[in-house]
C-alpha cells in the first residue's frame, strides 16, 4: 500500500519566506546595536576622563590668576588675543597670567614696599586646540611661556596686553613637539565676570566611532584672585 506525501503550497513558502526575512531585517537592526553599545559606553568614559584632566588643569591656573590676566585668543586666520566679556564665547586659545616659573614653583615677592607679599607674575599659561590627525576632534594643547609683567595695586598682573597676549600663544604655537595635554576636545569658550572675580569657563569633549559622536560638557565659574 503505498502513501501519499504532501508537497508545499506556494502561500505556505511565501508565508515562511516573509516570517524568516522579518526575523533577518529584525537582526540587522538589533545586532549592530548591541555590538556598538560598548564601544560607545568607552568613549564617553574615555571623553570624560580626559576632559576632567584638562579641566582641573585650567582651573588651577585661574584659580592661581586673576581676572585682569585671562585673554581669550584665535590662531586662525591670524593670531589676536583680546579681553572677555562676561557671557562665554568660543576662543581657539586662552592666554592666563602666572606667577609660576618654568619649572612650575608659585613665586612670591619679597621686594620690600606695597608687592611684598604678592603674586611675583612671571608669564603666561597658554592653552590652544589643534585639529588632531582623524580631523574629527582637537587636542589641547599646554604650554609656559615667559612674559615680563608686573605687580599692581593688589596684586594683579600688570603688562598683560593682546599684544603681550599674542606673543606667548605665536612663540607656544612654534613649539614641536606641541605639548598634548588632553585630547577628544570639541570646543572651548571663556568668559571673564571680573565683578565678582569670577571665569566663565566650558568645555566640550566628543569622541567619535563609526558615524556616532558622544559629547560632554563641562562647564563653571571658577574663583580666581580679583
């Protein structure tokens, strides 16, 4: 006796045809995704560790300044540095008077007469970015710079001048190596509200993998001396 076997119909090799592409263009979707997930939790960790690094940086150098000693600079298409408003906006460098040496020791003056005691101003702290090798970030860059300034009514810098300003941040840009402080930096922007001794400061840190950029910002006033 011999048994019949039933074929396929054509409706049922089209229904499980549309069910099996549904389930593939579900897994194009989802796998991706979930490859991409730790990848993208790397880079905000990577952009907030290297932020915070250049952000306690800079604001131990304003703290250790004053208000009167800040400048907010371009590098391109010229160098030019000028004074800050107290809203933020974006600067290409930043130029803050120190009395830090070239090896890094607080100077204090000793001169007898109304400077003793004071900040004894030896330069400038020069920050700038650089567009890094992928073109999809900056790096920040850090370097001293000697300037002659001196010490006014209170303490505060004097002798600090775009002109001043811009030779600093011409002479550290000419630097090679450049001094790479940090790195995955998006933006910067600095304000100066010298009423209340206050730098406005943000900065924005970004990473990018494949087509997707993460950012961070961070942004504060900082206390500086006046």
């Amino acid at each position: 006796m011999m048994t019949k076997q039933r074929g396929t119909s054509i409706p049922e090799v089209l229904t499980v045809t549309v069910i099996i592409g549904m389930l593939l263009s579900t897994m194009v979707v989802i796998v991706p995704l979930l490859v991409k997930s730790p990848l993208q939790m790397q880079s905000q960790v990577d952009q907030v560790n290297t932020a915070a690094i250049a952000l306690y940086k800079i604001r131990r150098d304003f703290s250790e300044g004053d208000t009167s000693g800040v400048m907010g600079c371009t590098t391109t298409p010229v160098v030019s540095c000028a004074a800050v408003g107290a809203t933020p906006a974006p600067v290409q460098a930043l130029v803050v008077a120190t009395a830090e040496n070239s090896s890094g020791a607080f100077q204090v003056s000793t001169a007898p007469g109304p400077t003793s005691g004071y900040p004894n101003w030896q330069g400038y702290y020069v920050y700038w970015l650089v567009p890094n090798s992928t073109g999809t970030s900056y790096d920040l860059m850090r370097a001293w710079q000697g300037a002659s300034l001196g010490i006014g009514p209170g303490g505060v810098p004097t002798g600090v001048t775009a002109a001043s300003a811009g030779t600093a941040l011409t002479t550290a840009l000419a630097i090679s190596p450049p001094p790479v402080l940090t790195n995955y930096i998006t933006s910067m922007s600095l304000g100066d509200a010298s009423s209340s001794s206050t730098i406005n400061f943000e900065l924005m840190a970004g990473t990018t993998g494949g087509a997707d950029q993460t950012q961070t910002t961070f942004q504060g006033g900082t206390y500086a001396r006046n």
